[in-house]
C-alpha cells in the first residue's frame, strides 16, 4: 500500500473542504452573521491538509487497491471536516453533526435539525452546498480539477460510479469527467434561473437548485418544498429531479452525437415509465379514498412519485398521512432508485432490468433445461460475471438492510421505523416513514442507531462490495495479488 500516496490524494481533499468552505464564510459576512465557526472550520481543514502535504510525494499510478482505500476513507476523511460547521457553531453536538455532514455528502438528506426554519444562512448554504458537492461524487471533482490525478484517476472514477456495463467513462476518462461535470454545473444554473423566474428568492432558489441536481433532499426549510405552496416551483422541481436521476453519461453521448442515445436506451425509459406508472396508481389511489381532487392527486403524486424514484427525499405533501398502497409504491420506487451513472442512490434500474431478465432466464432453462441460455442488455449478451456480480449486490443490499434493521430494532425502534429507515439511508432517500417521515427528524434515534444509519448511507454510497472488501484481512497484507 503506497500510503505516500494516499496521503498526497486525502491532502488536497482536505484543500478542496478548504475551499468549500469558504463559500458559506462569505455568506456567513454578507448577511452579518457570525463568521468564526465557518472560519475555524476552514482553518482547520487546510491545517489537516497541510500535514498530509508536508512530505513531498513523487506521483505514481494508483492502483485498485489503493482507489478504494482512498474512495472509502475519503468519503470519511470530508464528512468528519464537514461536521466541524455544525458543532463549532454550537447547534449539533458531536455525532449529530457528524451524522449531518455524512447525510449531506452522501445525498442522503437525512436529518437531526428539528427545526430549519430560523437556522443560519451559512449553515443553510452549507448544507445544500453538501448535498451538491456530494452528488457530482467530490473524488470525481477532484478527478476533474487536479490534472495530476487525470491519468490513473480510472480506478478512482470506476470505483465511485455505479456499475455501468452499457456506457464507458473510460478510457478518456479526463475529459468525460470534465464533460460530465460541466453538465451538471450547467443544470444547477438553469434551474436557479427556472426557480427564480418561477418567484423564488435567490437565496432559496440557490439552495433547492443545490439540492435538487444531486438529489440530496436538504431543503432550506422544514416542511420541505410542501413549505413553498406553489405547483409551478414542485413542477420545475420534479423535471429537475427527473433529469438528475438519468445517466449523465446518456448526456454526455447525448451532446456528442444527438437524442437518439436516449431514446434507444432501456435504462432510461422504463426508469420514466416506473415514475409514469407509479404517478398514474398513486393519483388513482388518493382520488379513491378521497383526499385529493384528480388535478392535485396527479400533481402531488407524480412530485412524489419522482422524488421518491430519484431518492431526492422531497415532500409536497405529508405522504404518510396517504393510504398504505400509496405508500408502499414510493418505498418500492426508493428501492428502484434512479439510472446508472446519476446522483441518485438505490440499487438502480439496470441492475433490476438485468435481474428480471435472469429470472425469467432460469424459468426457460427450468422448461428447457438443454436449451443454450444468455442474458442480454441493449442487444449485448451479458457475460455471467455480470449477472452473478449484480445477483450477489442485490444478496448483500437486502442482507445488510436485514442486519442493520434488526439492530435498530435492538435500540428501541419500532419495527416500521427500523426497516424504513434503513433502507431509505441505504438508498440515500432520507426521510422515511413513521417517526422518521418528512414530519419528523432523526434526531430522537439513540446514538448507536445514528452510527447504524450513518454506516448505512455510506456503505450505500460507495458501493457495498467496495466497502466490504476492505473488511478482510488480505486487502490489508502483501500486495503481490494487486
């Protein structure tokens, strides 16, 4: 393990914070508020930086072994920095605010704030500004932004992105990194525009805009967008959220060559007909039991329906007071989750295109079993380590969700609680059901339910098997297999 080096790359994340974090100091100045928590907690992260950085280290190829150990450690390494605002400005204690800073990077939007209406600017900012670092994946910003990593950041890049066998960053992966980057920057500024125009402030239009391109969910007040009244704003919000929750290397493709790249791709539309469908069942469901009208039962489930897909976490309505099949299409959508490749969390759409087909696969080889059998995908055949690769996450994703419930539940939570609120921080949903919905917090979870739930949204984030990988005794011995 080249620990030189790993230190050289957790050095100039600890600058990238650094940087960050100067953004919400100078919201912090221009509204007159107290500076010195955003201050300290720069300072404090360019000091770590500066301390990884102090021995010069010639650069070298990363290789697999040590990508993960920087994607995983990472990811740790910010949320801990990022922690520091919360509790140096005095409104979280220590694991509050460290479960905060671990929801907002990992898009979770997840939180202990009981109240967020009345919270400082730049504490507001820093939480959108959280979520949005965390949805462009900050490994890939850094990928993009320092030109030394550019050749061997492969393994980085391929380790943070969602197992994508249709479309390749690779091998240009500098460029498409950049490509891809840009286009999210350029859709979180559109949407300003469109939130601005549609009559929000800019403060808020900034922060939902945040929010809502790196499907985090943190919106600046406490119910939600359901605070803003307004059916135009949760329309520009469910487009947005739509379009977040596609491959951005569909996009990509998409600015290279033109729309035919999605309109051939699977992925991408039954990911829109889950979302039509579960719109067209939830608004017939609330027209049935008679909350809503047709026009407002189709306007509040299709929000809905896209928040809960892309795992935004969004509410336009208090979703737990809706009938229970309503409410059991929204937990299969967050389960669903949205495309490869995008902000959204889940076990993704093409990972259960792939697992269908292999089911109905083995129900033909069970009537045929001389019958020569093989699993396609966008007129590929699929080699089976794919489909044993995507057997085995699915196996892991429901095991570790099982786990992690059964010790929630050892904790005190309810059994509803539990389950729900696993899963929805594993999918990086955030709110839940129950006492963990859009009407409540986490901030009544006992201590080791939080470290449950925080590990819970990073596993999910970085990838299960990556994350496990690093449990073993080998990863951390001889190098001679890497």
């Amino acid at each position: 393990m080249n620990y030189g080096l790993i230190k050289f790359v957790l050095g100039h994340m600890c600058y990238g914070v650094a940087c960050a974090l100067g953004l919400p100091l100078a919201v912090a100045l221009y509204y007159g508020e107290e500076p010195w928590a955003m201050a300290l907690s720069c300072l404090c992260s360019w000091l770590l930086g500066r301390f990884l950085l102090r021995r010069k280290q010639t650069w070298q190829e990363v290789n697999l072994r040590e990508g993960m150990f920087i994607v995983v450690f990472g990811w740790l390494l910010i949320s801990f920095l990022g922690a520091l605002p919360y509790f140096l400005s005095g409104l979280l204690g220590p694991a509050d605010a460290v479960f905060e800073s671990i929801s907002g990077f990992t898009t979770t939007g997840a939180t202990v704030f009981k109240k967020i209406d009345g919270l400082p600017a730049s504490v507001l900012f820093w939480r959108s500004l959280t979520n949005w670092l965390g949805g462009i994946s900050i490994i890939c910003v850094f990928v993009a932004v320092l030109p030394q990593l550019a050749k061997s950041g492969a393994y980085l890049f391929n380790a943070e992105a969602e197992d994508s066998r249709e479309v390749r960053f690779l091998p240009r992966i500098r460029s498409t990194v950049t490509a891809v980057f840009y286009i999210y920057v350029m859709l979180t500024i559109i949407l300003v525009g469109c939130l601005m125009l549609a009559g929000l402030s800019k403060f808020d239009a900034v922060n939902y805009a945040l929010c809502t391109i790196s499907t985090g969910g943190f919106a600046p007040h406490t119910y939600s967008v359901g605070y803003l009244q307004s059916p135009g704003i949760e329309l520009v919000l469910a487009v947005f959220m739509i379009l977040a929750g596609g491959n951005f290397a569909i996009y990509y493709y998409v600015s290279l060559n033109d729309f035919s790249v999605i309109k051939h791709n699977i992925e991408f539309k039954v990911y829109l007909a889950a979302i039509g469908a579960a719109t067209l069942l939830i608004a017939a469901d609330l027209v049935r039991v008679g909350d809503f009208g047709p026009v407002d039962a189709l306007r509040h489930a299709f929000f809905q329906a896209a928040s809960f897909c892309t795992t935004t976490g969004f509410a336009s309505r208090n979703y737990d007071e809706w009938p229970a099949f309503s409410k059991m299409i929204l937990a299969a959508l967050f389960l669903l989750g949205g495309c490869s490749g995008s902000t959204a969390g889940g076990i993704k759409v093409n990972r259960l295109i792939v697992l269908v087909k292999s089911v109905a696969a083995e129900l033909r080889r069970t009537l045929h079993p001389r019958m020569l059998l093989s699993i396609t995908y966008q007129g590929k055949t699929l080699h089976n380590n794919t489909v044993i690769y995507i057997s085995r996450f699915f196996f892991i994703y429901i095991f570790i969700g099982a786990v992690f419930t059964l010790g929630l539940t050892a904790v005190g939570l309810s059994m509803e609680d539990a389950l729900f609120g696993v899963f929805a921080c594993l999918a990086s949903l955030g709110p839940a059901f129950g006492s963990l919905g859009v009407a409540a917090t986490y901030a009544q979870v006992p201590v080791f339910g939080k470290f449950l739930l925080a590990l819970a949204m990073l596993i999910g984030r970085v990838e299960l098997i990556m994350a496990l990988v690093l449990l073993r005794r080998e990863y951390w011995r001889g190098s001679r297999h890497w």
